[in-house]
C-alpha cells in the first residue's frame, strides 16, 4: 500500500498543472495514460493507398508500411548493421553529452517525443533530466499503441521517477492533442534523422504544426543526417548481409498478405542511390521482368515494365545552413550542434523564438 501511495502521490504532483483528456484511456500503472487516437481502420488505410500509389507516376508506396511486426524487427537489425552508421552515432552524441543538452533548457522540463518507436535512445535524455529534477513527465507519440504501451512499460520499470501520458497517433492528431493542454516548459525530441523522410516543403510543415504547440524558450532536440561521402550514405541503404533490400520489400509481402497481392520478391529488387543535386538517398522497389500482378482485395492488375522503379522513401541529407534555414522559417533558432566524433550526424537544439 505504500509503494502505491507513492505513485499515486508522484502523479498526482507531475500532473497536477496537466488535466488529462476527456478519451484518456488508464492503464493498469497509476502512472502510465495511453490516449489511442487512432481511429483508421489500418487495412483500409493500406487498401487506399495502396491503389493511389499504383496509379501514381512513378508508382509509390508510402514508407509507413514498413513498419508491420516484421518490418520493425527487420528495421531494428538494420540499426545494429556496420553500414548502418546512424543509430551509433547519435547513440554517440547522447552517451556523451545529454546533460549539456538539458541544461541548455531553463526550468524542470517535460520531455515530449514525436515518433518514440522503442524509446531506447530517449533513455539517456531521461536520465539526464532526472539527475536534475526530483520528477518526469515524458509523453511520446508515435502511431503504434502497442510499441507505446510496451516501450512505456519497460521505461517505468526502470524510473520509479517517471510518468508517462502517451499519445498513439499520427504526428498532426498528436500534435492537434498535445495543444490543447498546458504543459511546464517543454523539450522536444526528434530523434533518428526522422526529418529527413520529409521532403522540404513537408519538413516545413511539420515543424511549424510542433512549433504551434510550444511555447517562446520551449526547446526542440533535432537529429539530423549529414551530407558526406556518397560511398557511405549509399553504403548505408545497401548493406552486404541484405537486411535492407529484405527491409524494403517486405512491403510487397505485406501487400501479397493483407490484401491478398501476388507480387513475386523474385522478381523485384532493391535499389537506393544518393541523388547530389537534391542531397537525398532516394529508395526505390525494380521489376526485372515485364510482369504483371493482381491485387485481389483492390480488384485491381498491375503492369510493370523491366526496370520499372517504384519510389518507396526518402532519406534527405543536411549541412548546417540547411539545418538552420529549418529552423528560422519554422519559429526556431538554432543555438547549438552536437557531432558524434567523426561528424556524420547531428544533434540540433532549436529554441522557439
């Protein structure tokens, strides 16, 4: 009874300037509340897009769908690939200066997340804040409820200091929620170079939508990919075990099971390559053969010619005038850039102006 009159009593404390939403949705943990604002009927969103993206010049399929239960376990295996430099380096960044980090914010802090997936990066900037503050509100978004509910337990395992309201939507809804409630003075986290799947012009956007949300001193840590040599950004996206190329078309296997499609992975492969001119790795799924493939829950044949590409994801690159140019057409400032040791990803602070 005590121990849980002590997590009631610390709640009730981080909380106690934050009413929670009329939907809140408790979970068992006095200090874990999941808000699912997801109200899309997942396969019906896939069907959708699917067809678009197949009538579509050159035809596409959105990034989100990698991300089924193999996809996320396949794109977790990518992190720990040699080539794959991204996820140590910022690793890097974090080991090495998380306290700068949150000391360069003024007041206790409530720590939000835009597209937490797993949170295990997000660990080493809860640790820092709760070196300097008696208590922690952290409250991620990210479109999964399940990745939420089981990242958000295993963090309050390990901080009895911590408490967690989490938001399982996609990134505007969440935003849309998190506006309308106050919050103490607020860092901002978007880890994982995640801006460079926007392009410039949806960057814009999304930064201005988290921008809305916070108040004049709030902060915004920003991970984000450096431009550099191309035989390493291409090496990245084209690693020698395969994991990457099994990454990319695990999205027709998704598609031969959901929605009842006959895409043959035979007959389909990898490709990603830097494009210099727009300082982006650009991914695409290639037809070897001419072929042709039906989709039964859409109705719906496809023809593809030999060497048909279909676009699948973005990964931009950045220099600091790009990062910075971000950041001023968007409400921020950027007042100071972390590298990992070899300079090949950055950790951005941008104060709202």
């Amino acid at each position: 009874m005590l121990r849980f009159g002590l997590l009631c009593g610390l709640w009730a404390m981080i909380t106690a300037e934050e009413p929670t939403l009329a939907k809140t949705e408790p979970a068992r943990d006095q200090r874990l509340y999941i808000h699912n604002l997801v109200k899309r009927d997942p396969l019906a969103g896939l069907a959708e897009d699917v067809r678009k993206g197949l009538a579509a010049r050159p035809k596409r399929f959105l990034p989100k769908y990698f991300y089924d239960e193999l996809g996320s376990q396949l794109f977790e295996a990518i992190c720990l690939l040699p080539e794959y430099y991204l996820t140590r380096a910022e690793n890097e960044i974090l080991e090495r200066y998380a306290n700068e980090i949150v000391a360069s914010v003024d007041g206790q802090i409530t720590l939000v997340e835009m597209g937490s997936g797993s949170a295990s990066k997000t660990r080493l900037v809860i640790e820092a804040l709760l070196r300097r503050q008696p208590q922690l509100l952290f409250m991620p978004v990210d479109i999964s409820a399940s990745a939420l509910e089981s990242s958000s337990r295993i963090l309050l395992q390990s901080y009895p200091r911590l408490a967690i309201e989490a938001y399982a939507a996609d990134y505007f809804a969440g935003l849309a929620e998190l506006g309308k409630k106050p919050r103490r003075r607020t860092l901002a986290l978007f880890l994982g170079s995640n801006i460079s799947n926007f392009d410039h012009d949806e960057a814009l956007r999304f930064l201005r939508a988290l921008r809305s949300v916070l108040n004049k001193g709030d902060a915004l840590l920003l991970g984000a990919d450096l431009k550099k040599d191309p035989a390493i950004l291409e090496a990245a996206y084209n690693d020698a075990l395969g994991v990457t190329s099994a990454f990319n078309l695990n999205v027709l296997t998704r598609i031969n099971r959901e929605l009842g499609g006959t895409f043959d992975l035979r007959a389909f492969k990898h490709r990603a390559f830097y494009n210099e001119a727009l300082g982006r790795i650009e991914i695409y799924i290639e037809s070897l053969f001419n072929q042709r493939v039906r989709i039964e829950k859409l109705d719906l044949e496809v023809d593809f010619a030999v060497g048909e590409l279909i676009h699948t994801e973005n990964s931009y690159k950045y220099d600091m005038n790009g990062i910075a140019q971000l950041g001023a057409e968007t409400g921020f400032e950027r007042t100071h850039t972390w590298f990992d040791s070899q300079e090949r990803f950055s950790s951005n602070l941008l104060l709202a102006s």
